[in-house]
C-alpha cells in the first residue's frame, strides 16, 4: 500500500501545475469555500442550475467546479480514507480541471450540462486517468466494468449511446494502458513524470510515456 503521503503529495503537484484548489469533505466545507461556489454561480446560468446539486453530492462523490478563480476539486469522504483512492480520484478530478482550462470555464461548463455526448467524453478520459494511475501504483491492468458501471450509473444523466460512446473512449484508453504505453491525457503524462522522478519506486508496470 502506498503512503497517504505520497498521494497528497501528488495531487498537491498535480492542482498546483494546473491551477486548481483542493479540498475535502473532512477539510470542512467552510465559508472560503462557499464563497468560491457562489462565485462559480456568477459564471453563468447554467453554472448557476448546478451548483446546489453539486454541494449536495460532495458527501458521496468528488466533484470539480469552475469559479471565478481555479478550478475548486471537492473530494468525498470516500476518496480521501485511502491512499490509492485519493491519488486515483484526485487525478480524475484535475483532469477536469485541465478540461475547463482547455475550454474556459462558460463554454465547458456548458457543454458539460447540455450535451451528454460530451459530458460522456470528458468523464471517460477523467475515469481513464484515474485507472492509469492505479494501474501505476498497483501494476494490476484495469479492466472496463467498474468504470463503465460508474459512468453509466445515474450520476451522469446518460442514455444508452452516451454510454456506448464513453465505453468506446475507455476501451481505446485501456489499450492504450495495455500496450505499455501512457494514455494521450494530460494529468496521465504528468503522473508518470512526477511518479518516476520523485518516488520512482512506486511505478509497479513497465511503461512507456
């Protein structure tokens, strides 16, 4: 088992490299905080229609928000009681982070609520990066089925073909990962490099960036 250490310390890099602010349920969610979301709701309207829900979801699942600011990674109480978990699910989240600066914080923000194809795209490259990083840290190769069943449960909203169409992107990522070579992502190439140069030890597989 790697150390909790080791986890914060990457996901500390990782936000820092990438502009983002990270938090935990167990951080409290104070006032700096909700005053970040209330911010965040000042982006747009649409912007605006999630934020409640997403403060509402921090308590069973990690969720990232645009704001004014960096991007704020809220982080369940389920993704930091591990030490793989929090390093898994801190680099899923700041690749949605990498999205919204990519995109800017409006138009992901809004492509992300109204278009499900998207939404599906952006969550299977984020769930990739999550496998790619345990895949690292443990050496087992991830297999499709629990990040498929996340994707496809009820917190994303999607129906059948946006689900085909994550499973497609997963699969190609999986292959990928398979092949011995590092998913084109990112937060999964930064993982890698920060991996071998500071705790080289950790990186169970042979891989390729």
């Amino acid at each position: 088992m790697i150390p909790m250490t080791l986890s914060r310390d990457l996901v500390a890099h990782l936000a820092t490299k990438h502009g983002a602010t990270v938090v935990s349920q167990a951080d409290g969610i104070g006032a700096a905080v909700r005053a970040l979301l209330d911010g965040a709701a000042r982006i747009s309207p649409v912007v605006d229609t999630i934020v409640d829900e997403l403060l509402s979801r921090t308590a069973r699942v990690s969720v990232t928000v645009p704001t004014p600011g960096d991007p704020l990674i809220v982080l369940s109480p389920a993704a930091v009681a591990d030490p793989l978990r929090y390093a898994m699910t801190g680099a899923h989240e700041l690749q949605h982070a990498v999205q919204i600066h990519a995109g800017g914080r409006v138009r992901t923000s809004i492509d992300y609520v109204a278009s499900p194809e998207l939404r599906a795209r952006a969550e299977a490259d984020a769930y990739a990066v999550g496998l790619w990083v345990g895949y690292l840290l443990t050496g087992l190769l991830p297999t499709l089925d629990d990040a498929l069943a996340s994707i496809a449960g009820e917190t994303y909203h999607l129906d059948a073909e946006e689900v085909a169409l994550a499973r497609g992107v997963l699969e190609s990522h999986l292959a990928t990962m398979a092949g011995g070579t590092c998913p084109p992502l990112t937060i999964a190439l930064d993982v890698l490099t920060w991996l071998r140069a500071e705790h080289p030890g950790a990186v169970v597989p042979t891989v390729r960036p």
